[in-house]
C-alpha cells in the first residue's frame, strides 16, 4: 500500500487521540517497517491491518467505523494535495463515477504500483449513483468515508446505502441517492 494512507492515519489519530496513542499502537502492532513511514513508500497491507486491529482495541472502536473515519478524512486531504483531479464545475455525483477513469489512471500514473480496487458504476443520473467496490483488501468501509468526504468536499447531501455482495466483503454495492 501506498505510505500516504499509512502517514495520513498516523496523523489523524495523533490529532485526535493524541501523540501517546500513536505510540502505544504501533508497539503493540510491531509493524515489520523499522524506519518512520513516508507518503512516498510502499508497506504491506498486513501493517495497515495490524495497526488498525490495535487501534480498535486501544479505541474500543470498530475497525469499520475507524477505517469509515478515516476515509472521510483522506478525501478531504487528497482534495488538498491532489486539487488538478478536481474538474472545476462538476459535482460529487461526477467525480464519483469518474473514480475508474479518470482518478485511478491518474493515480497510477504516480504510483504504477498502486494496488487500486476497481469500481463498476451500474447506473447513473441526477438524483441516484449506484457504485460497485471489488478489492480483495476488504476496505469498503473506507470506501464509504472517501464517498462520504467527498460529498462533504462537494457540499452535497445524500443518502448512502452499502451492501455487502458476497460474504468476504470483496465486492460491496453503494447506493448513493441525493437529498432534495
């Protein structure tokens, strides 16, 4: 995984929660990385889990609600750093069915490396998005804060359903559905 998640939730959780707890988690997760991570570097994702199962415990929150949490947060940064893959004039809708093709070649044009989930856009309009997440790393949750930061970087409001589609969460169903 690209270190910019790794950095990005190290950060969030030391503002939130307070240098103290970065620190005990990950004692506690002995990632395999001995150096500091960079946004620049590439980590396993077995890390990332681990970090994220001891933050749960140290939080006594759900990994889901942490990895939704912290979605929500990435967008918001990523609409900082990244701001030339916002279109001007275009609305959360938009950018979200863009994800397959016009943000992830972007991405990968950064990173090649990048391990990226894919995402079917199986209808569109005006008032209604329906997206399907396929990854094998299981982060639909993360999903859904990065939809739900982008609706807040958009200012739109919506309702979000999320259907897991098959039992190991690889393939996950966002109904996203606008407020009039």
């Amino acid at each position: 995984m690209r270190g910019i998640v790794f950095t990005e939730l190290l950060e969030l959780v030391e503002n939130k929660f307070g240098y103290e707890t970065v620190d005990k988690v990950l004692q506690k997760a002995k990632p395999i990385t001995s150096d500091a991570y960079t946004s620049v570097g590439s980590y396993p994702h077995r890390e990332l889990v681990s970090i994220l199962v001891e933050l749960s415990q140290e939080l006594d929150m759900s990994i889901g609600d942490l990895m939704e949490l912290y979605g929500h947060h990435l967008f918001g940064v990523f609409g900082q750093r990244y701001s030339s893959l916002f279109i001007p004039g275009i609305d959360a809708f938009t950018f979200l069915a863009s994800v397959e093709d016009h943000i992830h070649p972007e991405v990968l044009k950064l990173y090649p490396d990048a391990e990226l989930p894919k995402f079917d856009i199986e209808s569109k309009d005006h008032s209604e998005l329906i997206m399907v997440y396929h990854s094998k790393r299981k982060m639909g949750d993360f999903a859904l804060g990065l939809i739900k930061g982008c609706l807040e970087y958009f200012d739109e409001q919506a309702d979000i359903l999320m259907e897991k589609l098959n039992d190991d969460a690889t393939t996950v169903r966002f109904t996203i559905r606008r407020r009039a």
